[in-house]
C-alpha cells in the first residue's frame, strides 16, 4: 500500500513538471527567428495570404491562449498535426518511440551489467582497473557521446566492417539484423556512463566493505561472493541508483546526437528535424515524450529505493 502511495505521490509531482516543460519549449520557440506562417507559405506568399495562414493557424492570438488551446486538446488525446507533413503528431511519435526505447533499454543494460561489475571488481581487487576507470571517465568529459560515435562508426563499422554504418534494422527483420543495427549506438551512448557507475560503485563499495558487519560476516565463515555480493553490494546500491537516475535522464540528451549520427528513426532526430522546421506541435509532442520518459526513470528509482531498503518503503 505504501508503494502506492508512493507512485501516486510521485506521478501527481509531476504533473507540474510536465506543464513547466512544455510551456518553456512553447515560450522559447516564440523567440525563434523564423515565422512559421511565413516558412509555411514561401517566398510567393502574399501579405494579405500570410496574415490568413497566421489567423488559421492561431498565431494571432497571444501566447498564453495558444498555449492553453495546445493543453486542452492533449488533455482529449490529441497532439496535433504537424505542419510540414500534415501526418499526425501522435503517428509520428508513436512510430519513432520504440527505437529511442530500444536504445535506452539497452544503455541501461550496459551500464548496469558492465559499470556495476567493473566497479565491485575495483573496490574488491583495486590496481590498474581503477586507474583506467578514472582515465575513461575523463576522456568521456573530453569527448562528447556523438564524438564517440563518430569514431566507432569510423572503426568498427568503415575499419573492421563489423557493423552496419548507419540505418535502422526493425525488429520483424530478425532480431540479429535488428540488434547489429543498434550495438553501436548503444555503446557510443553508454562509453562514459558506464565509467561513472563504475567510479560511483567503486566508492560506495569501498566505504561498504571497510564497515564492522562485514568484517563480522567473513569471519563467521559466510563464502566471499555472498559477502560481496548480497551484503556489501546491496548496501552500497542506494547512491548508485541515485547516479544511475541521474545519468539515465543524460543519456536522452547523448541519445539525441547519436541517433543523427546513425541516421536512426528515433524520437531525438525526430526533435531535431522538428526544431530546424520550426514545427511547434512536433516540437512539444517529442518535449512531452522526452518529459514522460524522464518521469517514469524517476519513478523506477523511487521504487528501487522501496525495494532495496525497507525505510523508504515505510
């Protein structure tokens, strides 16, 4: 019952957050340099038919109206159209979220799998790895995610030939076309995450495991990896979901330069294409996407909070 309330607490906490977010992309685009009636109508457009299209459009009206008109009809299901293709919003958004889904899924695989293992690995064993942990992560401050993937794309894709270059696979191909077209857009996103998890695992296990019940517990005989493992690991997890949170809400941003770099279909080329157009209601649509996301990410780190230690849950 307390898990409950907790998800209902935390999605009516929200709420706010989703109308701040939205309302700053539609008060931001109004800033923008190109009029989108204008652009609609091209250099041939007559005064007396820009004015009609900014009236058809609504761009007459003030902005906190036309803000207002925007959440009432998403409030009844409807995101609008967009301007330049005339298709759906919802379609366009809905078609394009299970790659930027597939991505994330796949990041938070890597960095948990591969960050957390490297990062108990350091504080039980110590030496070069750790040293190599923090020059990764210095490097991945140097050298954005799009960077990176520019060099895997040149090495592992142009070099070796292991993977495709660019495109999308779906997954009603085959699952190995489908996941070879997206293993290296997972790995250029997840490169210096996975550094970061495994610092912030190595620290939180390190103060762990110097602790007196530990101690306690290898010498009432208990086997190493179960004292590794189901004590000090979980013990030291709560400031690494905290981490994980954090970086999974970064890893969008990294995302979005990643997707143009592989020319795939997913919800951040889709924003970027959207913003070069000026094409608001797709601007907030993939805005209100990318805010939801945020939200349940939030929400999986409240409840691994509850499930990991018994306080919160209380």
């Amino acid at each position: 019952m307390n898990m409950l309330k907790l998800i209902f607490n935390r999605l009516l906490l929200s709420i706010p957050l989703l109308f701040a977010v939205t309302f700053l992309t539609f008060f931001l685009n109004s800033f923008a340099p190109t009029d989108l009636a204008r652009t609609l109508l091209g250099a041939d457009g007559t005064q007396e038919q820009y004015l009609e299209l900014r009236t058809k459009l609504g761009l007459d009206q003030p902005l906190l109206m036309q803000y207002g008109d925007w959440v009432w009809k998403v409030l009844h299901g409807d995101l609008g159209v967009s301007y330049f293709t005339n298709e759906s919003v919802s379609d366009l958004l809905n078609g394009r979220i299970g790659v930027t889904l597939s991505i994330m899924v796949g990041v938070l695989v890597v960095i948990v799998l591969v960050g957390v293992s490297l990062g108990v690995l350091s504080a039980t064993r110590g030496g070069w790895l750790g040293k190599l942990l923090d020059a990764v992560s210095l490097l991945g401050l140097v050298f954005p995610s799009f960077f990176v993937a520019l060099v895997y794309i040149v090495v592992f894709a142009v070099w070796l030939k292991w993977f495709p270059a660019t495109g999308y696979t779906t997954l009603n191909q085959g699952f190995a076309p489908w996941a070879m077209s997206l293993i290296l857009p997972i790995l250029a996103v997840s490169t210096y995450f996975t550094s970061v998890v495994a610092k912030q695992t190595r620290e939180a296990m390190s103060d762990v495991m110097r602790r007196d019940f530990i101690r306690a517990l290898r010498a009432s005989g208990l086997p190493e990896w179960k004292v590794v493992l189901q004590h000090g690991l979980r013990n030291a997890s709560l400031p690494v979901i905290t981490t994980l949170g954090l970086l999974m809400v970064n890893a969008m941003a990294s995302a979005v330069f990643v997707e143009r770099a592989f020319v795939l279909p997913g919800l951040g080329s889709l924003a970027v294409g959207a913003a070069d157009q000026a094409d608001v209601q797709l601007m907030l649509g993939c805005t209100l996407y990318f805010a939801l996301l945020s939200v349940a990410i939030n929400l999986l780190v409240d409840l691994s909070y509850g499930w990991l230690n018994p306080k919160v849950r209380a």
